[in-house]
C-alpha cells in the first residue's frame, strides 16, 4: 500500500506508472485484501480476469471502480489522481479548461471529471467545520458589459442575481473547504473586505 504525501506530479506520476499498479493502489485501500461486492455484502466473490470480480449471490461482475467515481469511465486511473492531487491542492480550484491542458483530455471531459470530485467532496463535507472559519461570497456567471448585445440582461449590476449565481464559501484555517449555491441572496454585506472570521 503506497501511503505517502506527492510533492509534485511528476513524482506522483512516476509512483502511479502503470495502470495496474493504480488499480492494485485502490483495491488495498478500498479492500484491504478481503474483496467485498458492492452489491451483497455477504456474498462469496470469486475472481475474474482483468481485475474483474463476481458476486456469488447476485451473479454481477465488479471492479474496483465500481461505486465510486470512477465508475464507468475509460479515463486513466493515474489522470483521475493527478485531477485529485490538483484539485486539493490549489485552495481556489482549478478550471476544467486548465485541467484538460495539464492531464491531456478534452475540455468536456475535465468538466465531467471535476463534477464527479466535487461531488465526492461535498458527501465528505457535511460535517461541520471547526474553529476558526473564513466566509466570503462570489457572484458567479460574468460581467454584463462583456456580453453580447443579444444576451445583455438590463438593470443588472454586479451582485444582481438576475443573470448571476451567489455562491457561499467556507474554509477552517488549514483545514476543510466546502462551497454551496446560495438560494436567495438577502443583500447583506460581509464585514472586512467581504470576509470574516467566525
């Protein structure tokens, strides 16, 4: 089981070489060597050829990839954990544009990518965070001025949410992030630069 902290990609990288050897990472971590279906959990599981498995009980084959969010994508395992290892390490994002050019996919396909690892941080983020907290707000969806004549929205100015999405973002210091869509904007300015600590 490879349990270490990346200083970089390219040393990343030169640990996840293989297909296999990422495969091989995520059955230890996940399994631990016990295998255990996902779709009965007291079922036998035989093994299959190509890292395939089959539960007993409900005659399903799986993989490791199977229930989580991987599943069902041929996008290269060692891609899925240098888009990880770069989103949890740039505290402001990374745009799926910038991250299609880094790991060599389409732009579609970094968008997929990085919905699928949000989502996955938003199940972990429920908790609550703990100590101090920094709050600040964005308005996304881009300057009115900047758009086309046809796609113009009037009486919008910048924090309208006529044409633009609040957003509400939670960080701990040194710790967890977590963001969420803000249904309704009541107006109220964040004290100290549009920010505060809790």
């Amino acid at each position: 089981m490879i349990n270490k902290d990346f200083n970089s990609i390219l040393e990343l990288l030169e640990t996840f070489n293989t297909e296999q050897v990422c495969i091989d990472h995520l059955e230890k971590l996940r399994w631990n060597s016990r295998v255990v279906s996902p779709f009965d959990y007291t079922s036998t599981v035989y093994k299959c050829k190509r890292n395939q498995y089959r539960c007993r009980n409900t005659g399903r084959y799986f993989n490791v990839k199977t229930d989580t969010l991987f599943d069902n994508t041929k996008i290269a395992l060692n891609k899925w954990f240098v888009a990880i290892w770069l989103v949890t390490s740039h505290k402001k994002g990374i745009a799926s544009l910038k991250l299609s050019k880094d790991i060599g996919v389409t732009q579609k396909t970094a968008w997929f990518m990085l919905q699928r690892i949000r989502n996955c941080f938003d199940c972990e983020n429920e908790n609550e965070l703990n100590g101090e907290v920094e709050i600040d707000e964005s308005f996304l969806g881009g300057k009115n001025k900047n758009r086309h004549a046809d796609k113009k929205v009037e009486n919008s100015q910048s924090r309208s949410t006529k044409d633009k999405t609040p957003v509400l973002g939670m960080v701990e210091r040194s710790g967890k992030i977590t963001a969420m869509q803000v249904e309704k904007y009541i107006g109220r300015k964040i004290n100290s630069r549009n920010s505060e600590i809790c």
